[in-house]
C-alpha cells in the first residue's frame, strides 16, 4: 500500500483490514485472549459512531461538562515581543479537567455504560489522563482504576491528590522506568485478566487499531471548534498558518490537527514537538524526529526508541506526558507521507518557554505544551506578520508548579 492522505475520510478510519495504517502502522499485536474483547469494542465503537443519541450525548457533555468551545485567543505582548508572525493559543487546558483527556475520557465512559461495564481502568503519566478519567467516571458513577508509575507519583503529586479525591484506586507501578511506559503495560495487562467486566482507556492514540481510533475520534472536537473560531477570528482559514502541538504519544496533536489534514501543507503547516530530554543528556523521548527505527509496542508498531539488541530503550523528559518511547501510528503515517513534521524542544527550552509565556500573558501551559511554545518562539521572528502560529495549550500547569520551582526557583499561575 503506497503511502498516501485519502481527502475526505478522517485519518483514523484510513487503516486497512489489519489495523494499519500505509500498511505500516498500528495493527493489533495482542494476546489470543484479547481478540474477543477487541472485536466487540470495535463492533460497538462503529456502531455508536452512527447513533444519533450517542453523538447528542456526547456533544452534551462536550457543550456543559467540559464547556466547549476553549478559547482561542491572541498572545499580544508574546507576539510584540517576538517580532514575526502573530502568535495565538489554542486554551485547551480551560476546562475541569485542565487538559485534553478530557473529551477521551468522556467518549470512553460513555461506552462502558452503553457496553454494560461498571469498571474502568487506565494509565497515567503525567497525571491528567488519570485525573480526567477519575472525575468522569465519578460523574457517571463508574469504579476507576489507574496505573501510575512511581516515579511519576512523586512528580505529579497533586493530580494523584486529585484523583483519590474523586475515589479512584491508584495503582503505583514499580516495573521498568516506572514511567508511563510501564504504566501501560500494566493496565493492559489487567485488562487481559479482567476484560469481561472492565472497559479499559488507553490515555492516548496508543495501543491496539481501535484504541487509537477512539481517543482520535474524541480529541477530533478541538479542530472542529478551531475551525469554526479561524473563520470567526480571520473570516477565512488563513493562508499562512502553522499548527504546533506537543507530541507524546500524540492524542492532543492528532486532536488539533484532523480537521486540517486534507489542507495543502503549503497553506496549513502541521509541527509536532517531541520532547528532546535534558541539553546535558543523550536521552530523549522524541522517536520520530531523531528517526527511531520501527518496533512493536503495546500492541501496535510505530516509531520507537531502541537499544542496539532492539529491547524499547530509555526515555528522558523533565514533562511526564512526553516520556514515552513509541508515537501514534497516526503521526508514524503523517511523517512519512510528509503531510506534518516533527521536531524537538529540550527540558530547558521548555523551562524558558513556560517562564515567557506566563509571564506575558495570563495563560500558564503546562511543561508538555511548553514544549511546543518553545519552537513557537524560535520560529515566529523568522516569519511575516501575516503568518499564523497557533500552538495547543493542551495542560496547565499547576500539576508542574513544583518541578518549575525547583528548576527556576518561582512558579507564576
Ligand atoms: C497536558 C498534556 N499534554 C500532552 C500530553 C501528551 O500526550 P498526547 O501526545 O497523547 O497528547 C499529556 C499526557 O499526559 C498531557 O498531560
């Protein structure tokens, strides 16, 4: 299968019989045990994409849980002082949930009810996948289970606070990195014992076909409302626009973007941002833009960071969300076909940005879009001003204020 963009069908509906993407991509690499479950969540997902009083519930709960639209708005002084293109923001932080797992955990739960599950579990890295899903599923009076790595308990204490608050059960994971890695590895492996009765929510477009699908199908909100906002703001789609969104595993991004997809990249440019890791250390946890060599990782191939014998080798990022090894298939298939590119931003120039940005203007991104915020910076003075930059501000970052204190010694809400 030749590597090409279908106009007209979103990206996540453009895998083949196998679950992949270009042939490439994605797929379904999972246990016997699983086939089952998967099948019926496919068969159920597909089915609820067509029925109209799922679309109206979710779009209730997008309209008055979440409280969509986000802003969008203008960074003035960040774009006087830059000198170059303008510079907006995408507030999607401004929410209950303060990011953007908010409209997956949604559609998820929605499902388990429709499905019958009363149980839901996921995992967590950065703390707002495990946040979001706690307090939906409370809403909806389901029991929530997540998967942390301790590492990542120590450094996003107050979203774990948030989550017991909701009455989740928070299990610390003391395998590998203890990072999200190997929080997901252990929530799968809780759903393979406990599929029957549990519906699981993988935190990005990770994991198995359908669970990329279902977190793309629900962060797909974000570029319907920037679509209508463009046109609101600019009476058109502008014709020099660069959308700029961090990347992890890339649910945000994929989000961001999909509306946008079947523009011509000359008039719309998609950047993601991947977490380059420490200036003082050779790790990172940016598989795409130092061009990791293919691999399989729960239970999809993609992109992934190896050691030399091919094992999933380390990660290193100062933002927990970023720090995960392998990328959607989604964003493996838009690097190749050249349709998005993908760079880089260190731990400290995601320091330098976050400092920027709060303090000229009152929003405070959290350290994974600060990444983003961080290429913003370094390209808006190359630019006209009549060039667009908008970069998702995907989390705030009150779960980093800590962290930020400790490496710049003050944290501005
Ligand atoms: C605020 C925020 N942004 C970005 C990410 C990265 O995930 P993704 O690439 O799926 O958007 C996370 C993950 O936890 C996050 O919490």
């Amino acid at each position: 299968m030749s590597l090409k963009i279908r106009k007209g069908v979103p990206l996540i509906d453009q895998h083949d019989r196998n679950g992949m993407w270009g042939g490439k991509f994605g797929g379904n690499y999972i246990p016997e045990t699983l086939k089952k479950p998967i099948d019926d969540l496919e068969k159920l997902f597909s089915k609820l994409r067509k029925d109209k009083k799922f679309i109206e519930e979710r779009d209730y709960y997008f309209k008055n849980y979440v409280g969509s639209p986000t802003p969008f708005i203008r960074l003035d002084n960040l774009t006087d002082y830059l000198g170059g293109a303008q510079v907006w923001a995408k507030v999607v932080s401004e929410n209950p949930g303060t990011a953007h797992k908010i409209y997956s955990c949604i559609v998820h739960c929605l499902i388990a009810k429709r499905s019958g599950k009363r149980y839901v579990c996921t995992d967590t890295g950065a703390g707002m996948q495990g946040k979001n899903l706690a307090m939906v599923a409370k809403k909806f009076g389901l029991k929530c289970k997540i998967f942390m790595g301790i590492r990542d308990i120590e450094r996003q204490q107050k979203n774990v606070i948030v989550m017991k608050k909701y009455g989740a059960e928070v299990v610390p994971v003391t395998s590998g990195s203890q990072t999200l890695v190997d929080a997901v590895s252990e929530c799968m492996r809780y759903w393979v014992a406990n599929c029957d009765s549990v519906h699981m929510v993988i935190g990005s477009t990770v994991g198995p076909c359908i669970f990329v699908k279902i977190s793309g199908y629900s962060t797909s909100q974000i570029s319907r409302e920037l679509k209508v906002q463009l046109f609101e703001e600019f009476g058109k789609i502008p014709s020099k626009l660069k959308l700029l969104n961090c990347v992890g595993g890339g649910s945000s991004a994929y989000g961001f973007w999909s509306e946008f997809i079947d523009y011509d990249k000359n008039q719309i440019e998609l950047i993601g941002v991947e977490a380059g890791g420490s200036k003082k250390s050779k790790l990172h946890a940016a598989p795409l833009s130092n061009n990791s060599k293919l691999g399989i990782l729960h239970g999809a191939k993609a992109y992934c960071i190896q050691d030399s014998d091919g094992q999933i080798g380390e990660t290193e990022s100062l933002s927990s969300g970023l720090d995960y090894p392998s990328v959607s298939p989604l964003h493996c298939f838009l690097k190749d076909t050249g349709r998005a590119r993908y760079t880089s931003a260190t731990d400290e120039e995601a320091l330098n940005a976050y400092k920027l940005v709060s303090e000229m203007e009152n929003i405070s991104p959290s350290l994974e879009p600060s990444h983003a915020f961080a290429t913003a910076i370094s390209l808006a003075p190359k630019l006209s001003k009549d060039t667009v930059i908008c970069v998702d501000s995907c989390g705030h970052s009150l779960k980093d204020s800590e962290i930020i204190k400790s490496k710049l010694g003050f944290y501005t809400e």
